[in-house]
C-alpha cells in the first residue's frame, strides 16, 4: 500500500455516483484514497485554490457547466492536475475531443469496476507526471535547472506581447563570464560545471517571481525584468547580479573568482521586436566586455552602439586590405637608461600609412584589429620585420640594443606561439637575447595556464619577456612570483602619478622594489617631463621611454639617430 494518499477531487452532482466512487475506491487494497467532493464547477475550483488535488474525476455534466465546456475550464484553471472524464453517455467522438482538450482518460459510468478505475487514475497520474518531467527537460537546462534558449526566446515573446498590451517597459539582460575558459581548462569541467551550478543558484536569488533567467549555452545567461519603469529599475537589477556574481564561490573545496558582463537592451525603447532586442542587447554586451580590466561591468544598448558596429566591419575590410597592400609601418621609441642616457632598447610601435587619412596611430584601428584573426598574420609579420631591423643594426653595429614587440592575447595564447618565434629568429638571425617581448596582464589573466606555457617555452628559447603596462589592470605582483620576467613596464598612468602625489610615488616605488627584488629590470613609460623622470630616478628606475627623450621614429630615422651613437638625453621641450 502506498504510504501517502491520493487525493482525488470527484466533480459529480449524483449522489448515487459519489457513492459508488466511493465504495470502488476503497475497493483498492493496493492503495490509498482520499476522496473530496464538489457538486459543480464553482465549488471545484475553489476547493482547487485550497487544497492539493493529486487528480480530478469530472462529470461533464453539472448544474452550472455543460459537455467539453465543463473540462475546459477546469483544464484552464488546474493544467497540471491529470483529469479522467466519468461520462454518463458512451460517445466514441466526445471521448476522443476529451483527450484532445486535456482529458487524460475517458470513463463510462456503469462499465467501471474498482480495478479498471483505480487503475485508470494510476495511469492519468504517472502519465501527467512523465509529460511534466518531458516538458521540463524540453525547457529546461539540463545542468543548471534553468530555463533553456528555447524557453527564454518563448518567455520573451510572451513577455514583449504583454508589455506592448499593457504598454509597460521590460528590460533583457545578456550575461557572458568572464574568465571562465580559463577556469574550465585549468580545473577541469567538473569544477566548471560546479561553478555555472554556483552561478544560476545566485541569478536565482536575484530575480523576482515574475522575471526569467535561463542558460542559454556555454557561460552566457540571460534575464528577462518584466514591468519595470524605467533605466534605474534595470540599472538597480543589474547591480544586484554584478555584486552577487563578483562574490567569491566556493567550489570543491577551491575559493573562484569569476567575473561578469552584461549588455541590457530595454522594450520599446531599444527595440520593439523580439529579433531586434536581443541583438541590440548582445552589441551591448560585447561593448561591456571589449573593456580591458573591467571584470564586471554593464552597459546599456545606445543607437551608436550600431553604428559603431558598422564602423567597425568596414574598418576591418580596410585592415585586411592594408595588410595585402603593405600599409602597415613600424616606428620606434628608444628606451633609456635613467643614469647615463645611453639608449639600450627600441619599443617597436605599429602605424598605419592610410591611403586617404595619412598616418593613423594604433588607437584608431587596434581595438577592432585585436578583436578578429588578422591580428595573428599582422602580429607575425610586426615580428618578422622588428627581427629583421633588429638583425640588420646589429650587422652595422656592435653594440648591444634589444628590440621590444608587443604582444597581443591573441598572439600569445596560439598553441604554436612559441615555434613561430623560434622560427623568425632563424630566419632573421637575430640572436635571441636581443628580442624583448611585451605581454599585458590582460593577456595572463584571460587563460593564465596557456600563458603561462607559452611564457615558459619563449624563456627557454632565451627571449627577453616583459610584464607590460604594469598597473593598467589588475596590478597583481603574482604574476611577478609565477611568471619568469625579466622586467617590468610601468603603466603611463602611474608614471604620472609617482611625480602628482604621495599615494602614487608609492605605488611606484612598490612596483621597482618588487622588481628588483625578483631580479628584473624596471622600466617607466610615458616619461614626459623633467619632474617625471626625476622622480623616477630618485625611486632608483633603471630605464625611461616617452617624448622627454624621444617620440617614435621611422626606421630610417631611429637608423640615423643610432649611427650618431647611443647616447640621448632629456630635451628641453617637448
């Protein structure tokens, strides 16, 4: 016998049926029943809002309802609840229109004994359970029990309908991880599975009844704010997500840092479709998370957020077509010891010769450049001509001078990086002691294990490394620990601030403390006056590059100023 009763809610205004129903279901030894009666449509539905029914028996017949009607409101209100027809007419068609409207059976009166009844609402039990448990697998992920993309674009039809009814606002939210590959490939996808779980649990505790947070792939959620009044209620909402998710997770046993970007797009405001929204929303996101350093951040849709976008793909198809046609050039800015003024290092500088705007610095074109695959071929050929130059001022020269590149993420975390560097240096000749390579924080932290590889291979091979732009993110000395530099390069921001105030003088000094103690070298950038440099000198720098001493030059220039000698000192103005 079952150890909890069902509870069966008999809809039927004969008393001579609802004793009968009730003598067959007692009849059952196999299990338990509790029956609860209502003689017409309006006495069920109230029982239906006050109490747990496991299943419904219903006379299509009643005082107040009549044939398919009767189910079809009592479907309407209780859609979860199995519902057997007790007919007292044996119709074959209304029958089968029954199951068609929600009916899991159809019973005739008269023609049921205990065992076909019991066995009947059994059956209507296990069946409505097992088309649940199929409906929420439909729509549901499987890992973290959210809904799916099937059941969010569903959720999101259904919620712009009722917001363009009701002419309220709603607000969709896109949500991508930021560093979680790196998680996922370091700890395996058991960790990561664990942390995505750890991650819909707090999305869950963020959202109201009547929002929507589903998975809908990989580490990319979204959130659907229903009825809300303007951009401070989803600005509201969206802090809430950021503040939860930026709170350490503890995963088996290991405490997780991840971070999080958001793109919200608002109804109608954004867009008055569904297609749209969801678009104008995605460009948002990618805006959030195309800002270097910001773990967690979120930006709303703007209209020249497309624009930009557009900007952006014809900027591309010019790159390419730059690369082909060999309209890409490469300066160079001296590094300097802060001592004695000789010039013991070149920091190579990427420009663009443009056919119609002249010559474009990196900040008008690198951003899109980084963000596709082009970046792979030009960034290979900036290192083959740096190594070829490099190669040829040591061929005119003896003395010693290091040539710096910089390294994009893209570039570094390439599975064969460290071949294709020794395989320029053969080719040019360059020794490889003579070849410093620049790598952000950004680049270590986006999958610090790849990095880390690849580091390790190119320390081997005997290149120079540098941490670049030291300070420009996350400014950690970890990496200093882990990672097996050989100099540091101060961010120009902080260059700034060591001579502006105590606080970054501080920093500074901290920074070539570390640096010195881990045997590396300190390098400042962005040196721009006398009171810089002084500073710098006073905090026992070892080497200075910017417009003070030098701007970057053309090849042909940096080769003159080379053939003069080694040597350069401060100007008098800049």
């Amino acid at each position: 016998m079952s150890s909890t009763s069902l509870t069966i809610l008999l809809v039927e205004d004969n008393l001579g049926d609802i004793r009968l129903v009730r003598e067959l279901l007692a009849a059952d030894q196999s299990e338990s029943f509790t029956l609860v009666t209502a003689d017409r449509q309006e006495t069920a539905l109230a029982i239906l809002d006050s109490q747990d029914i496991t299943a419904i028996l219903l006379d299509l017949e009643l005082p107040d309802g009549s044939g398919l009607n009767t189910l079809l409101k009592i479907h309407a209100n209780a859609p979860g609840i199995p519902i057997v027809v007790l007919s007292s007419t044996a119709d074959e068609s209304l029958a089968v229109r029954s199951v068609q409207q929600g009916a899991q059976d159809f019973l005739v009166k008269g023609y049921v004994d205990a065992h076909q009844l019991t066995r009947s609402l059994r059956y209507a039990i296990e069946r409505k359970r097992t088309e649940e448990r199929l409906n929420h697998l439909a729509h549901h992920d499987s890992l973290t029990g959210l809904s799916n993309r099937k059941h969010f674009y569903d959720t999101l039809k259904n919620s712009i309908a009722l917001a363009r009814r009701h002419e309220t606002k709603l607000a969709l939210l896109l949500l991508d991880l930021n560093g979680f590959k790196s998680i996922n490939d370091t700890l395996g996808h058991y960790v990561g599975d664990l942390l995505l779980q750890g991650v819909a649990q707090r999305l869950r505790e963020c959202m109201r009844e009547t929002d929507c947070v589903a998975r809908i792939g990989g580490d990319e959620f979204t959130m659907i704010l229903t009825d809300i009044q303007d951009e401070e209620d989803a600005a509201a909402a969206t802090s809430k997500v950021i503040e939860s998710i930026g709170r350490p997770f503890l995963i088996d046993g290991r405490t997780l840092d991840i971070g999080v970007s958001i793109g919200i797009g608002i109804y109608p405001t954004d867009a008055d479709n569904l297609e749209s929204l969801v678009r104008n929303a995605d460009v948002a996101m990618y805006q959030a998370k195309a800002e270097i350093g910001m773990q967690n951040t979120y930006r709303f849709f703007s209209v020249n957020m497309n624009d930009r976008a557009t900007e952006d793909r014809v900027l591309l198809s010019e790159l390419s077509t730059a690369m082909a046609q060999g309209e890409f050039v490469i300066n160079y800015q001296p590094q300097v010891d802060v001592k004695t003024g000789h010039i013991n290092g070149m920091e190579s500088l990427l420009r663009w010769q443009h056919p119609t705007r002249g010559l474009l610095l990196p900040a008008a074109f690198m951003n899109v450049l980084e963000s596709s695959s082009l970046i792979l071929e030009v960034g290979l050929w900036i290192l083959r001509s740096v190594c070829a130059q490099g190669q040829a001022w040591r061929e005119s020269s003896d003395a010693p001078l290091v040539l710096s590149v910089n390294l994009s993420p893209r570039q570094l975390l390439q599975d064969d990086f460290a071949e294709q560097v020794s395989a320029v240096l053969s080719e040019t000749g360059l020794p490889p002691h003579c070849l410093e390579l620049d790598i952000s924080e950004h680049a270590l932290w986006e999958d610090e294990e790849a990095a880390f590889k690849q580091v390790t291979k190119l320390n081997h091979l005997g290149v120079r490394l540098a941490l670049d732009n030291f300070g420009n993110g996350r400014a950690s000395f970890y990496y200093l620990r882990k990672f097996p530099f050989h100099a540091i390069k101060l961010d120009r921001r902080l260059t700034q601030a060591a001579s502006a105030s105590t606080d970054g003088a501080d920093m500074a000094r901290a920074v070539i403390q570390v640096a010195h103690v881990f045997r590396m070298k300190g390098l400042a950038g962005g040196v721009e006056t006398a009171a810089q440099l002084d500073t710098l000198r006073n905090l026992a720098y070892d080497d200075a590059q910017g417009y003070l001493y030098c701007h970057p030059l053309p090849s042909d220039a940096a080769t003159a100023l080379l053939e003069r000698g080694q040597h350069l000192g401060p100007v008098a103005a800049v």
